[in-house]
C-alpha cells in the first residue's frame, strides 16, 4: 500500500490536497447551525443511493408504477429499508434546506461580495423542491395521482400561457401516462443532473469566500 500511495504521491500530490483542505481557516463564531448545508448534502448522497437502487425495480408506467413500488416493499431484501430511507432523507434534506436557508439570511451570508453563492443556493432549493414535487408522484397511488393533478393544475390560472403551460408540464390536456414519464425524467435525469451543476459551483464559492463573518 505503501508504493502505491507514494506513487499517487507523486503524480497527484495528494498530501498537498489533504493540507489545504484540513488546515482551511473556520472563524470562532462558526456554530452547529452552519453544519445545515452539509446536513444536507448528506441527505442528497443518501437520496442518490437509494434512488439509484429503487430504480432497478421501479417502472414508471401508470399501469405497473404502483405495483413495482409494492414488490420492491414486499419482496424485495430490505427494499422496504431502501424506500423509506429515501423518504426519510427527503424529508429530512428539504427540512435542512431550508433551516439553512434562514440561517444563511438571519447572518447575513447573502451580502457583498457573496450574491453568487446565495444566487446558487436559492435554485438548489428551487430544484430541491422540485425533486419532491416529481418524486411524490411517482409511486402513481391516489395521494400520487392527484397530488401530480393539482400541481400541474396551478398554472392555468396564468393568463395567455397558462393552459399551454400545463399542457407541457402533463404532456396532454390530461394527466396520464405523459405526466408520469416527464416526472419521472425529470426526478432521475434532469434535476440530479441540475443539481450537479450548480451544487459544485455552490461549494468552490464557498470554498474561495470562506464563511461570512458575524452580524
């Protein structure tokens, strides 16, 4: 193990990357309560875990969604564990989101010269929400079903765009089987791939900043 980190070493420099991570400067008024953001991008590594599994069993039509979703909890090993971690983690990653985004404003982490980084913050939480708007219906039951109706439903009260709005958001004049193919394209493609743009960049401002200072 020893040769092959020395030549890691000495192609990589990894001890360089580890010193400038570890010996980072943290303020003294730094609290548990800026540990928020990283509470929450732990929640998201558990969501994409456990995402990722259910998707090997999960199959998004509207005449097997439920079913699928039944078996993985019923017979699949620990698919139950798998599905309910991954509802816990969600609920638990939009509730850190924002007791982070309070947090972040109440110190006034969003001022000069930090606009940026609170600009990115808000369409993390933007795509947060929307990873739970998307993935809510996915299990295609009755509290599903209509949950993805009246969502998809607000819009139309938006004048000249409202109902071609929604007829994009549904894929039809209807929700059906349309719906529940750009939900689920939208919960495992679009937005994890979102969120992979703007969350590094979310992180290296952070990293170049540094934490702002007390009120």
């Amino acid at each position: 193990m020893g040769k092959v980190y020395d030549r890691l070493e000495e192609r990589l420099e990894i001890q360089a990357i580890a010193d400038d991570i570890t010996s980072k400067y943290v303020p003294p008024h730094v609290n548990i309560f800026y540990c928020l953001g990283g509470i929450t991008l732990t929640c998201f590594l558990v969501q994409v875990a456990t995402g990722s599994a259910m998707t090997f069993y999960y199959r998004p039509t509207v005449t097997e969604a439920f079913a699928s979703v039944q078996y993985l909890m019923t017979e699949v090993n620990f698919g139950w564990l798998i599905r309910s971690i991954h509802r816990w983690s969600a609920s638990m990653m939009v509730l850190m989101m924002i007791l982070h985004v309070f947090r972040v404003y109440l110190t006034g982490g969003f001022k000069k010269p930090r606009e940026l980084t609170w600009v990115t913050g808000v369409i993390l939480g933007v795509l947060t929400v929307s990873f739970g708007v998307t993935g809510y219906s996915l299990p295609w039951d009755q509290i599903g079903y209509w949950a993805v109706k009246i969502v998809t439903g607000v819009p139309e009260a938006i004048p000249v765009i409202g109902s071609p709005l929604v007829e994009l958001l549904r894929g039809s004049v209807s929700v059906g089987q349309s719906t529940l193919t750009r939900f689920y394209s939208l919960h495992t493609f679009i937005l994890p791939l979102l969120t992979a743009v703007f969350m590094p960049m979310h992180f290296l401002m952070i990293r170049k900043q540094g934490i702002s200072g007390p009120l």
